[in-house]
C-alpha cells in the first residue's frame, strides 16, 4: 500500500481556492432562512452577528468586503454568518408555549427550579447558567451552583416533566422544549474572539 503524501498550504492559497463565498463554509440550509424568519429573533443574536447580518443580508456587503473591513479572512466571516443562522434556526424551531413556562409549572417545580430552567432555556449553555443563579440567589459553599450540579438537576426535570406529562398538554411542550435545549446545548453561546472584537464598533461606526 502506497504511503499518503500530505501538502502543506499556505493560508491564502487555502483561502484563494475557496474565495467564491457561495461555496466557503457553505451550509446547505442556509436558504431555509427568509427575511420574515430573521426578523422575530434578531434581538436573540449575540450583537455582533446581528451587525454582520445587517452588513451582509441588509447593506447587501459581500463576505470578502466584510472580512477587510473587520481585518479578518473571509472564512472567519462564512463561520459567524453560518453560526447566526444556526441560531436563527434553533430559535425559529424551538418548541412554543401557549402561556408563560413559570405559569405552567409552578404546580410542579419551586420558584429556584423554574429559575434554573428559564435560564437555561435562555443561555443554553450550563456553565452561564449557574454563574448567572449564583449571582442572582447569593450561593456560595456547598450550595453554590456548578456545571455538573446544573447537568444533574436538568436531567431531573426532564425525568420529572415525562412522568407527569399525560396530566396536562402544556407539560408535554414544557418536555418537548427542556429536550430540544438538551439536544442543542451550547447553541446560543457567544465565543470571545479577541481579534475579530478588537475595534469593532470602531470600524462599524464608520461604515453604519
């Protein structure tokens, strides 16, 4: 069996070959998306990816024009725009509730339970969550909230929510809604990217 040769490239070439924005980073469902989709969740992005949305889709910029504004590859764009309308999606697609989820299950979960599960319906992200109720409720010690602890009691409302879901339809969303999260953990997490940030508004002032 022959040996594979393996080349190394240079970063522009890679970029060169791949310059045509419809193929860089190309996501599939990217046409899933329409304007009416956008519009009910922008608020949700994290600020950034809503300026490039608006540079992108709105001002109608190219990814490339973006890129050098911003002193970023292209392929650094391709991934915020694909990121954001993953985002739009996991959003658009997230199981809705007739009344507020507090209201529902106040009967079933105490008032820190409702609190934990709202925030991580909010950040999705379980790290975010227990920093935010530890702040929010003072714990520290033992008490105080972590990743793992956060893990282990979300899994236990969803055990709790599927043996009392046939009591009531609103539970069976509320089920449907702590799985999804579960199943998409992380999605609405903003990564720090020092060097797309330095500067940023800066250079979006100038061009908004």
């Amino acid at each position: 069996m022959g040996r594979i040769m393996y080349k190394n490239m240079d970063p522009l070439e890679i970029e060169n070959r791949f310059s045509d924005e419809k193929n860089f980073f190309y996501d599939q469902e990217e046409n899933s998306l329409s304007y009416d989709d956008f519009v009910p969740f922008l608020d949700r992005l994290p600020s950034k990816e809503r300026d490039l949305i608006k540079l992108y889709y709105y001002m109608d910029k190219k990814q490339k024009e973006i890129a050098e504004i911003f002193s970023v590859t292209q392929g650094a764009i391709s991934h915020r725009l694909s990121r954001a309308g993953k985002r739009l999606r996991f959003l658009r697609d997230m199981p809705k509730l007739n009344d507020g989820i507090d209201i529902i299950l106040k009967p079933h979960f105490n008032t820190f339970e409702i609190d934990l599960i709202t925030t991580m319906i909010e950040t999705t992200c379980q790290s975010k969550t227990a920093e935010l109720l530890n702040i929010k409720h003072r714990l520290d010690g033992d008490g105080k909230m972590t990743q793992v602890k956060i893990r282990h009691k979300f899994e236990r409302f969803i055990e709790r929510l599927k043996k009392n879901k046939k009591s009531n339809s609103d539970l069976a969303v509320c089920l449907k809604l702590l799985v999804y999260i579960q199943d998409n953990l992380y999605m609405m997490h903003e990564v720090v990217l020092p060097h797309f940030d330095k500067g940023y508004r800066v250079r979006l002032h100038k061009i908004c």
